[in-house]
C-alpha cells in the first residue's frame, strides 16, 4: 500500500513538472510538456487506475502469502505431531509388528519385533520376511489371517508366535503391501502344556488309584494260596519251581501297584528348608556307587547354599529318578551325565543332561504320561511320579531333547521368603564335589 500511495504521487508529480516545464524529462513516448491538460489528466487517470489495480493486487495476494505460509506451518506441524504419535504408538505397542513389501520383503519393523524374533531392529528391514519368520508366506498365500507359528531363533531356540496378517493400504485404498503382527507366546502355551498335563495325570492318577485297590486284594489271596500249595507234602518240584514263578511275578505286580498308589495318593509333604545343593550331591555321590553307574560318568556343577523349602525325601525321590532315566540313555550314547543346580532370579533350576540317543518326537508330548515309557524294562512312572512332586511345589518340569545329541530335563522349583532367609545364614562354602 505505501509503495502504490508513493508510485501514485511520484506520477502526478513528475506529470505536473514536466507539463510546466518546470522539470526537463527525458524523451520518451510519453511527452506531458506537449499535451493538453485534458489529454494529460486522461493520462494520468489511465496510469493511476493502473498503478491502484497492482496495489490492490498485491495486498490481497500478499494477504494470500501469508495466510499460506501459516497454513503452511501448522500443517507441518500437525504432520510433526502425527508423525511423533505414530512412532510412539509403534514404539509402545507390546507386539510385533512388521511391515512387507507384495514381494515378501521387510519394509519396517518395531523394536519389540527385533526382541521377540531375537535380532537387531536395524537388521530386519530390506530382509525377505520367510528369512526371519519362516512360514508367514504360506499364511498369506493361504489367505489366512491368524495362525501360531513356531520359528527357529538364531540361537537354534524355538519361538512360538500367534501370528495376525493384515492388508497394507495406501490413501487410495489399494494394497500395497502386508502388515504382520505378532506376540511370543512360547510361554503361554509350556503353562497350557503343564495344565493340560497336570489335568491328565490328575484323572489318570485317579483311575489308577481305583484299580491299584482292586487288585490289590486278589494279588494277596492269589500269593496266600500259593504259598500254601507249595506247602502241601503232596507238590512236586515241577510244581513247586512253577509256584515259585508265580510268587515271583505276584511279588513284582504288588510292587508295580505300590507304585501306582503312591503317585495316586502320596503321602502328605512334610516340607523343611534345606540346601538343594547338598541334597543333589548326596544323591550323585550315591549314584556313583552303585554298580548301575559302573560305565557312566557322572559329574556335578551345584550351587552353594541354595535354599528352598520343600519336602527333602520327595524332592531326592525326583532328582534319583531324573539322574537313573540319564544314566539308561547315556549307557546307549556316550556315557556321560551331568548335573547342574543354578539360581535363576526367584528360582532354582536343577538341569540333568546326558549324551544319549534323545527321545522320539512322538514320546516328548506324553514323556510324563503314567506307563509311557522307552526303556524296555522300564514301568513308565518314575517321570510321572517326579511330575506330580514338582506340580505339588508350584513349579515345573521341561524337556529338551534332539535325536543323536541326547536330553536335558530342567526342573524350576521356587525360591520362597523362608528358603531366602536360610540362604542368608547359611555360612558353609566348602562343600565335596
């Protein structure tokens, strides 16, 4: 505005001066000292509508200008908020969450991603998403929205995911891409597995309860009657090595049943707080003196004074049965077992490995069923028995096994407040390995 008010007298000005000769202006095609006074106000009035038209001109688009750039910057700013609220929502959700190009290659991924799926964040995008979730295509050529993947890690550990697949749209609604999200539920399904498993031992302990009575009853008559009639001057020695099978075999089912009862009905827990350590070195040092573990090498790495309350009777009943199921697979490996007691947090962790053949896929889900077994002599109860002790103690007991390379079973007992306390004062360091 200032600069038409200015053009605007500097016009009329100029015109009047020179039209005066007042002022001496250059040549050009317009000469103001030859015109009329009616043909230099038209002049003038020309210019001047003209120069008012760009004044005028220039304020509304200067306006415009202005309202543009502060349109501008709070769009731009609006964007710096939306975008700062997507990365803080990606960044906080609890789950996976991954996006794919149509080809199957990673476009982004968040950080939990990279914590679930054991890698970098920074090393997911640009990988195919099959390199790092082996099976996610077959779901999306399948069509198939939700499903549970288990996945190897780098460290050859299995991962079970709950996996959830998505279309990716742009603005114009065509799908550019896949956006896949997912959660280890590795965790979740091991309690599913044990609370599925306590419920089968649960009802199977009870049917074998009921028959462990019934039987009981005729196995005693049945031995009665044959030792009467191997005391009658009328058998002969035929009869009498024939009756003395029968005792025998009658004495292994009463043992088989004594057995049964006691994973059905065990006695009460009388629970103390004791040194696991020195309950593991005990039984180890028993072992190794028995002539069954003659060709085994056993050996220990125990923890010094790692305390728990449990029943100690029950507990060396678990640890003896895990140790002699080690020493029958490692007598068909390499002949190696080895025991480790480690604290894990609020935990205790007793581990017993050997170098066996490993178990078959097929026994690993019923390895802690009653009667499931893969020793040929073996009565399938020990691991059931062991089960149902460490179900009494809230905790819990998980195989690892893998063919030619042999077994681990870990057992996870809970460190309670009491065991904590006789940890503390628990003075002893110098203990026999």
């Amino acid at each position: 505005m200032f600069a038409t008010v200015a053009s605007l007298v500097a016009a009329v000005t100029v015109a009047l001066l020179a039209h005066t000769h007042a002022l001496a202006v250059p040549v050009g095609q317009i000469r103001p000292q030859e015109q009329s006074w009616l043909d230099l106000f038209r002049t003038l009035g020309i210019n001047f509508s003209a120069l008012t038209g760009v004044g005028a001109l220039s304020v509304i688009f200067g306006d415009q200008l202005q309202n543009s750039a502060e349109t501008l910057a709070s769009t731009r700013r609006a964007a710096a908020d939306l975008l700062t609220l997507h990365q803080d929502i990606v960044r906080s959700l609890s789950s996976g969450l991954i996006t794919i190009t149509p080809d199957g290659t990673i476009l982004s991924a968040n950080l939990v991603a990279g914590d679930i799926l054991r890698m970098p964040q920074g090393e997911l995008a640009g990988k195919p998403v099959d390199q790092v979730m082996p099976g996610v295509s077959v779901l999306i050529a399948d069509n198939r929205q939700r499903a549970d993947l288990a996945i190897p890690t780098p460290s050859h550990q299995m991962v079970m995911l709950g996996v959830t697949v998505s279309p990716l749209r742009d603005v114009h609604d065509v799908v550019i891409g896949r956006v896949i999200n997912f959660q280890d539920l590795t965790d979740l399904r091991r309690l599913e597995l044990h609370a599925r498993r306590a419920e089968r031992l649960a009802t199977v302990g009870q049917l074998a309860a009921g028959i462990a009575h019934e039987i009981r009853n005729p196995l005693a008559s049945i031995s009665g009657s044959i030792e009467l009639l191997g005391a009658s001057a009328q058998a002969s020695e035929d009869d009498r090595t024939l009756m003395q099978i029968v005792n025998r075999e009658v004495q292994r089912l009463n043992v088989l049943i004594g057995d049964l009862l006691d994973y059905a009905n065990p006695r009460p827990s009388e629970p103390v707080d004791f040194d696991l350590g020195s309950l593991v070195e005990e039984t180890l040092r028993v072992a190794r003196t028995e002539a069954a573990f003659a060709d085994i090498e056993v050996t220990g790495d125990i923890a010094s004074s790692l305390a728990i309350n449990a029943d100690p009777a029950k507990l060396r009943q678990v640890v003896w049965n895990l140790v002699r199921n080690a020493r029958d697979a490692a007598a068909s490996g390499g002949k190696h077992v080895h025991v480790e007691v480690v604290r894990r947090g609020d935990c205790a962790v007793i581990s017993v490995r050997d170098d066996g053949p490993g178990i078959a896929k097929e026994l690993v889900a019923r390895i802690f069923d009653p009667f499931v077994t893969s020793k040929q002599k073996g009565t399938g109860l020990g691991l059931a028995t062991s089960h149902a002790v460490v179900a009494e103690l809230n905790g819990r007991i998980d195989v690892e096994t893998e063919a030619g390379k042999g077994t681990t079973m870990i057992v996870t007992l809970l460190i309670n407040a009491s065991a904590r306390r006789l940890a503390k004062s628990d003075t002893r360091t110098d203990r026999p390995r």
